[in-house]
C-alpha cells in the first residue's frame, strides 16, 4: 500500500496534467472556431461552383478537355491528408484504417500531416511527394499541392486521384471521406438554377403564388451567354476548380483536427478531474485509519502504564 507521501505526490501530478490538458482544450476551442468558420464560409462557394461547372458541362465538348477522361495507366494516386500533432483522439486512426485498404501495388500517396507521412513510411507504400502548411493556409499555398496531382494526371502517370480525409460534420462528429476529384465528373454535378424574375400582374399579390411561380420557372443552361466561349471558360475553370476542391478538403481537415482535439482534451481533464477525486478519499481513508492506529497505540500504552 502506498503511503501518503506518495499519493499526495500523485494528487499534485494529476492536477499538473490537468492543468496542461485544460489549457490545451482552451487553445483548440480557439483554434476550432477560426477553422470551422473558414472551412463553413468556403462550403457556399464550392457549391455555386459546382453549379456553375455543371451548367458550363452541358454547353461545352466534355471529351476535349484531358481532365475530363481517364488516362491510360493502371495506378491511381490518393492524397492523405492528416494532422502534424497528435492528442486529437481516434480522428487518424480511423483515417489509415481507411488507408491500408488500397492495393500498394497500385497506389501511389501524397500526404500532408507530420502523421499521415510516419504512418505510410512505417508501411513502406510508395510516397511521392509531402507537404507542410499552417494551421490556417491560404488557395496559393495549397496550389501546389494539387498542380503536381494535375501534373501527375495530364502525364498519364495515374488514372484518378482522390483525397482520403477527415470530413467535418460536426464538433463530435468527424467521418473519414475519400473523395475523387480527378478525371472530374461534370455529369455527376447538378446545374445552376436561378430563379426568374416575377411577372407583374394580379396573381403577383398572393404570396403563395409568387412562391410557386417561382419554383416553377428558372433559367435553363441553354439561355446563357458565355463570353469567350464555353468551351474557353472550361479550359480556365476545370484547374481552379481542381485547387479549390483540394483546398476546401485541406479546410474540413483543419476544423474537423481541433475539433477532434478539443473534445479530447476536454474528455482528458473530466477523467483527471475524476481521478484526483479518487485519489484524494483514497489519501482520506488512508490518512484516516493512520490516525485510528495512532489512536489505538496511544490507548494501548496508556492501558498498560496502568
């Protein structure tokens, strides 16, 4: 049994941790919400772009553009995107469940994430290239990354590229998400609808019927001019739109990693909390009976004086 000098020792060390993993809670709550307003603020601007994507798809010639077709190789290229630190909970363990599932004779890696880099070293799969960025990184930081996937792709080196990341949901909930961003899939993304304007009239009066007239007519991709040219504009808006999937996907991992550290911080100074609790009534009891022993021998030896 220990003594009480040693459990004390123990009380002031969990206290110590706690104290760390508190303030390491405070800083990812910091942190969390500057990530998750980036990664939620850039969600709205990747759907109209998907929308306008779409709309440019159905004017343009699909097949004229080499990133629209799937290149003659048997390999495909996966982009592992995982965090520099760890104490972030169970959030990359279940990303490389999901990655040793692909055939390491025919994939090839690129990772960002201090962890996503040790884990595939320790495999030994075949990384081509890492990258580092801060915890708040810009499009023209992460531009690089995607044109040598690009560079990759136009090469004829990999037949597809995907991302393997941790998608944000939610503060508790965050799903390991692959996510295939080339050959791009124009037909697999819903077109543009702008409502048209609303008619002057009697029937303009009633709320419910505006409502529904509304609904019901909208612009068609067929009545939208496009200066120079469709098929131009797509030349132009196929790369960026290639950047900015990486980079939004770079965005949901930024939130969904202090998210993740957050709550596990968070659940770390409940359990040490808990634990000096334990600790202190079993420092109570012992402290307790060392005192009735003392009691014991006090009242023994006065017994036999008599």
């Amino acid at each position: 049994m220990p003594s009480t000098r040693e459990i004390r020792r123990r009380i002031k060390s969990v206290k110590n941790t706690a104290q760390i993993t508190k303030a390491m809670q405070m800083v990812a709550a910091s942190k969390m919400r500057k990530a998750q307003n980036a990664a939620l603020s850039s969600s709205h601007y990747a759907k109209l772009l998907h929308s306008m994507l779409a709309t440019l798809g159905d004017r343009a010639q699909p097949d004229a553009h080499p990133l629209l077709h799937t290149p003659n190789s048997d390999r495909q290229l996966i982009l592992l995107f995982s965090t520099d630190k760890g104490l972030c909970g169970p959030l990359n363990s279940n990303l490389f469940r999901e990655a040793i599932q692909f055939n390491p004779s025919t994939t090839d890696f690129v990772a960002s994430g201090r962890k996503g880099v040790q884990f595939l070293a320790r495999l030994g799969r075949n990384l081509l290239a890492d990258f580092s960025f801060p915890d708040s990184p810009s499009f023209l930081q992460v531009k690089g990354m995607s044109k040598f996937c690009i560079e990759l792709f136009l090469d004829e080196k990999v037949a597809s590229v995907s991302i393997l990341y941790p998608k944000f949901i939610n503060t508790l909930s965050q799903k390991p998400t692959l996510t295939q961003i080339l050959p791009i899939q124009i037909e697999s993304l819903q077109p543009i609808q702008i409502p048209s304007p609303q008619p002057p009239g009697p029937s303009s009066t009633s709320p419910s019927s505006n409502q529904n007239l509304q609904e019901s007519l909208s612009i068609i991709p067929e009545t939208f001019l496009f200066e120079p040219s469709p098929q131009a504009i797509l030349d132009n808006l196929l790369p960026y739109y290639v950047h900015f999937q990486v980079y939004q996907m770079l965005l949901s991992t930024r939130a969904s990693e202090h998210s993740a550290r957050m709550v596990a911080m968070k659940n770390a100074t409940d359990n040490a909390n808990q634990l000096i609790k334990d600790i202190t009534l079993e420092y109570n009891k012992q402290r307790q009976a060392s005192i009735t022993n003392e009691l014991l021998d006090i009242t023994t030896a006065q017994r036999a004086l008599e």
